[in-house]
C-alpha cells in the first residue's frame, strides 16, 4: 500500500499523477503483470514497470502527456526484440509487455484513498479509467481481456497480499519488518513482552500484538499467503511457538538459531511424537547462508530465502 500512498501525496499537493500499470506480460519481460509506476507533475517517481532503457522511456513518455495536460487513458505494447518491426522496446530480452496508461488529477483523491482502505476491492482499469469493486477471496489476482489497441479491462484484487508473521518484536525482529515492508509484505508483529522499546518503535508493522506464544496458533492462518518468521528471545518461547505451529499449513515456516539449538529442539519434538515429515518442512537454520553478523544482514538473509520460496512455485 505505500505505493498508493505516494501518489495520495502528490494529489494532497494539487499535482497531476500519471499511473503506469502493466496489464500483461509475455516471455523474459522484466515488467510483470501488475507491476506499477507513478511520476509526478514535477517529475518525482515511484514503483517500476521493468527498468532499463524501456522503463525511460516511458516515463518520458509519461512526462510529455502531463505536460500536454492529457486525460484520456491508453495503452502501449513493448516488444523487446531487437529484429521486431514495431513496438521496440530497446531490450532484447525476448519477452514483451503492454502498459496502460492513466492520468490522476486532485479529484481522484477519494478513489486512490479508497484503494489503500477496501480490504475486498479489486482495482478495475479499463479503457474508461480507473474504478473499484467488490472482489472475491477465492479469485485470482490478476484478469485481461482485451479486444483491440482502443479496448481493454484489466483486474488486480488488491490484498492479494501475502503476510509475514514474525513472532519475536526484538531488534532482528525489527530488521525484519523493515526488510518485508520494504518488499510489499503486509507485516504482523508479536511478542509476550508489555512495553518492548524495539516493538513500540516499529514502525513498519501493519500490526503489533502482544499475546501468548501457547496460543500461537490463533493468531496465523494456514494458507499459501502465509510466511512464518519464528525469531523470539531465545530457546524456551521459540519451542513453544514451534510445537504449537508445526504440522501446519504456511507457505514458509523458518525458526533462527543455532544449529545445535535446533537439534536439540528437533529431538525434543521427536520424541514427543511429532512427525519427522512435519519437522523437515522448517527452514532452519532460517536464511540463506551469507556470514550474517549484524540483524540487517540476518534480515536480508531471511528475505533472500522467502523470496525464493514466493518465486519458486511450488
């Protein structure tokens, strides 16, 4: 949602937005579909729709409709080959894509301020501009259809959004939010401890609880949407969280620790009859391994491996 935001700024500052969604993307297309784009008025930016000599262009040619005060949306392919007789792009990665493009004056504050607040909306984006409906759980996140250069409807269900539950509001447990905020993660603190100074000072939390980890479960649903970060205090709240979870169904379960931690850990859950399948589905030791020393670094580590596992489609 901080996307949007920015472009609620500017239209707070009575400038005029111009909003570059990809619609579709085919092949080795460095934008994929729903990747999004924002210049301002005065020439400030946010978001990508792919980068390089492309993403330039566009922009310039974003610029150029601003400066023209143009209304009316319309969309432009990209093809990036270079023995393409059209629509080159300047990239010869093989693929192409097809961006629309929609220009935001002021008036469309209450729409834009809307899209960060519906829980359920789907964001519509057709030749017509841009407007907000009802969606639908089980629906995917992206729709296209389109028949012809002058017609088209695009659709993202908005919180589509896949959540990292972080259960440890310590120093790595900050780390952490600000890297999975940063990558467009809806971000869920929790801790046990009233009045942690690390946990009232994040700031990048959607949500901050303080609870009991033996009732861990309650709070993180199963779903593919939903990524697990087990990074508390130390060993005792750490098993607690784990036996209460294991077994469950998450997109990424990760527990930090030391390796004999974690064998230690692992026997106890054995031998209390836990599943040896079940156990193997943890990542642990959490993150990739990159020498992590400082809890930025630990953070990155942990990020690197979730976008592996959100990428890997499996």
């Amino acid at each position: 949602m901080n996307f949007w935001k920015h472009i609620i700024r500017y239209l707070k500052q009575e400038e005029r937005v111009a909003l570059l969604i990809v619609l579709e993307s085919i092949g080795s297309s460095p934008g994929r579909q729903g990747f999004r784009m924002m210049v301002s008025e005065s020439g400030m930016m946010h978001g990508t729709v792919g980068g390089g000599i492309m993403e330039q262009k566009m922009v310039e040619l974003a610029k150029s409709k601003l400066i023209e005060g143009t209304k009316t949306p319309f969309k432009k392919r990209q093809v990036h080959r270079a023995e393409a007789e059209k629509e080159r792009s300047g990239m010869i990665c093989s693929g192409e894509q097809t961006l629309a493009f929609y220009f935001l004056d002021p008036e469309h504050l209450p729409l834009v301020e809307a899209v960060t607040k519906d829980t359920s909306a789907v964001l519509i984006a057709d030749q017509d501009g841009l407007q907000l409906a009802k969606g639908s759980p089980e629906a995917g996140q992206f729709r296209y259809e389109t028949s012809g250069e002058a017609s088209w409807r695009f659709e993202e269900q908005l919180h589509f959004t896949n959540t990292a539950y972080i259960f440890g509001g310590g120093h790595v447990g900050l780390a952490m939010s600000r890297c999975m905020a940063m990558l467009d993660f809806r971000v869920v603190v929790f801790d046990d401890r009233e009045g942690l100074n690390t946990l009232e000072q994040n700031s990048w939390a959607d949500e901050k609880h303080i609870i009991k980890y033996s009732e861990a479960e309650r709070y993180v649903p199963e779903g593919e949407r939903s990524y697990v970060i087990v990074m508390t205090f130390g060993y005792r709240p750490d098993e607690v969280i784990i036996r209460r979870l294991l077994g469950r169904k998450f997109r990424y379960l990760g527990l930090m620790g030391s390796r004999h931690k974690i064998e230690v850990m692992r026997e106890n859950l054995l031998k209390d009859g836990y599943k040896k399948e079940d156990w193997d589905t943890v990542f642990t030791p959490i993150g990739i391994p990159i020498h992590s020393k400082t809890t930025d670094e630990i953070a990155i580590s942990v990020a690197a491996e979730i976008i592996n596992v959100k990428n890997s489609g499996g």
